[in-house]
C-alpha cells in the first residue's frame, strides 16, 4: 500500500514537471506580427551638436555708471534701436550743462572782440585821415615836425589795435571751437547712458539688475539675432567626403525626440579635432521648436543620397542575438530567427537593403519582458 502511494505520489510530481515544462518550451509565446512593408528611407549622415546663433553681442556699456533702469529681459524680442538700459545721468547732465554754458560764454566773447576790432577799424580811420592831413601840410612847411611824429604814431597805435582786435578774434575762435567739442564730448557721453539694441534679435541672457554699477565691458544682455540659428554638429570625418553646403538635413532636439525639423548645410569646418577625429558641420535650422534654447543639444541628419524605396522593420522588432541585429520570422506558426543587416534609420523603423522581402510576417512577445527562441510556437492572442 505505501508501495502504491509512492508510485502515485512519483507520478503526479511527473505529471507536474513535464506540465511545468510543456508550459515553458511549448507552449505558444503570444506575440505581436507586423507585415513588412516597402518604405522611402534617405542615406543620412549623423552628428551631435548644440544650437548656435550666427550672430550675437553682449550689450555693455561704454562709460561707467549705475543702472538706473532695465527696459527688456530674457526672452524679449527687440528691434534695432530699442533703449534697453538706461544709466543715472544726472551727473553728465551737469556736465553738458556747463560744456554749453562755456560755448555761450566763447560766442559772447568772440562778439565782444569783433566790437573791438569794428573800434579799432574806425581810429585806425581817422589815424589815416589825420596822417594824410599832416604829411600834405608837411609838403607845404604848413607844420611842425612834432606833428608829423604824432599823427604816425597814433597811426601806428591805431594799426597795432586792429591787429591785436583780429588776434583776440582768432584766439577766441579756437576757444570757441574747443567749447564745442567739450559740448560734443559731454553730450555723446550722456547719449551713452542710453543702450540700444545694435539688431533685431532676442535677448537669451540677463545679467544685471537696476542699481547695479558696471564698467565698459561689463555684460548686462547677451542679444542674439534668429534670423539664422545653427546646429554646430561634430560628425565623423570619414563622411566628410558625402557632405556639401546646401544640402537638405533636419535636426532632431533632445527635447522633441519624435519630431523632426527642416535644415539646411550652410559651412563646413576645416579643422578636424585631431583627438575625436571629428570635423564641425554647421546646419541652418529652418523651423524651430516652441520652445528652445541656445546651447541645447540636437542631432542633425543630413541626406547625402537619393531616396530609396526599402523593406522597413519597427525597431522594436528588432533583436540582437550574439552580437547580430535580426528579426523573429512567423513561419507556420513558428519563430525562426533571421540575422538582417541593418540599413538606414528612419523615423521609428530601420531599412533593410538586403534579405527581407515586403509581406514577410515579423512577430514580438506581447509582453515587453519576454523573449523568444528560434523554432517556438507562436500565437496571435
């Protein structure tokens, strides 16, 4: 009787194992199948880089002072000659207040010595006059000797007026002149207390705030224009020979994995990094994201081959088994492995040159966690 229970007890642990074991090698996996289709994939050359701008400036100012007000911050969208910081200025109001003060002071001077010079022409009149009258009675012994030594005299005094009258002239000329350009001087320092934007563009960085004393040099706002905005992408320089200016790209931002965006080669570098053996390929990007940001990180693909129209294989159908990217083929019910080469990548599928045809039926575990072996049955839940 134990004899017997030890039997049946042998046998239902045998029972329980070979089910155990139907259940893990044959049972049929449920999977998932997709029918290969023929799709448009393009050779594409790939680097890594970040979004530039082609053209920048940090605004700072040229004089010293304390900023008394900010009109824009990050993010702003300016236009050339928007006032975007403004300095205290009363001390170079003062400034320019006495530098015209001064130019009044050298007009009313010059208009003083011109009265001069006008008194000086009008005695230097009548010492001519009156000399002409002595020297005629003079040819006549009609006068003295004493007379005719001071009508020249007063002659000469005369002459040496009107020349020191044109001389003060001169002299006040240049003080007037320099006045003006103090007054110039002083008035392009207070117009430099005013900072505008040099372009249309955004502004990406604020550094200063109101109160803040700066220096020439100092950054208050870093402008950048959008009218072109670069990926400056490091690519391999073995394709350096596939690349070409104009040729058609888009650009993929690590912010938007799944979108693509329209660019274009404009320049290629001339200098390879001599460690990562890499060369620098600058792509124009013709639309942007919502929201981006200089410095951020991107992938460019640019198209060096005509379109061709390929077998296309899901990526997540595919598998890599002992170093080989393949497939799982639906043959009757079965999974049979095929090893694929891989060929150009587009959106969320690979192209597949050779070795599979368009109809083919790949299948994957339902679950994300499972896996396949070649020649188990499969079943479509």
């Amino acid at each position: 009787m134990r004899h017997a229970a030890k039997l049946l007890n042998l046998a239902i642990l045998v029972a329980v194992v070979g089910g155990v074991v139907y259940w893990l090698r044959f049972k049929p996996v449920p999977v998932i199948e997709h029918q290969v289709q023929i799709g448009t994939v393009f050779d594409e050359v790939m680097g890594t880089g970040t979004l530039e701008a082609r053209v920048s400036a940090t605004i700072s100012p040229k004089i010293s002072g304390r900023i008394e007000a900010l009109f824009a911050d990050q993010g702003d969208t300016v236009s050339a000659g928007d006032q975007l910081v403004r300095l205290d200025s009363s001390e170079l109001e003062q400034q320019v207040a006495i530098a015209a003060a001064n130019v009044e002071t050298a007009n009313a001077a010059i208009v003083r010595l011109k009265a001069d010079k006008d008194r000086a022409n009008v005695v230097l009149t009548q010492a001519e006059k009156n000399y002409n009258r002595v020297e005629q009675l003079a040819k006549r012994d009609a006068t003295s000797q004493g007379d005719i030594d001071q009508a020249a005299e007063a002659l000469g005094i005369a002459v040496a007026d009107v020349s020191r009258a044109e001389a003060g002239i001169n002299e006040g000329q240049k003080g007037l002149l320099s006045a003006e350009k103090n007054l110039q001087y002083q008035q392009a320092r207070l117009s430099d207390t005013v900072i505008v934007a040099p372009f249309d563009g955004m502004l990406v960085k604020r550094r200063r705030e109101p109160g803040d004393v700066v220096v020439p040099g100092s950054a208050i706002l870093t402008l950048i224009s959008t009218d072109e905005l670069w990926i400056s992408a490091w690519v391999d320089e073995t394709e350096m020979s596939k690349l070409d200016t104009g040729q058609q790209a888009r650009v993929v931002f690590r912010s938007e994995p799944n979108r693509s965006f329209p660019a274009q080669v404009v320049r290629l570098g001339r200098e390879a990094d001599r460690e990562t053996r890499e060369f620098v390929v600058d792509v124009r990007v013709i639309e942007l994201p919502k929201n981006w940001a200089v410095g951020q990180r991107a992938e460019a693909f640019v198209r060096v081959a005509d379109p061709q129209d390929v077998p296309l294989v899901p990526k997540p159908f595919l598998v890599r088994r002992d170093g080989q990217d393949g497939v799982f083929v639906n043959d009757g019910g079965a999974a049979i492995w095929q090893p694929l080469t891989l060929g150009t990548e587009h959106a969320d599928s690979i192209g597949i040159p050779t070795g599979l045809a368009a109809g083919t039926v790949i299948v994957k575990p339902v679950s994300d966690g499972g896996s396949l072996e070649s020649g188990r049955r499969v079943v479509v839940p």
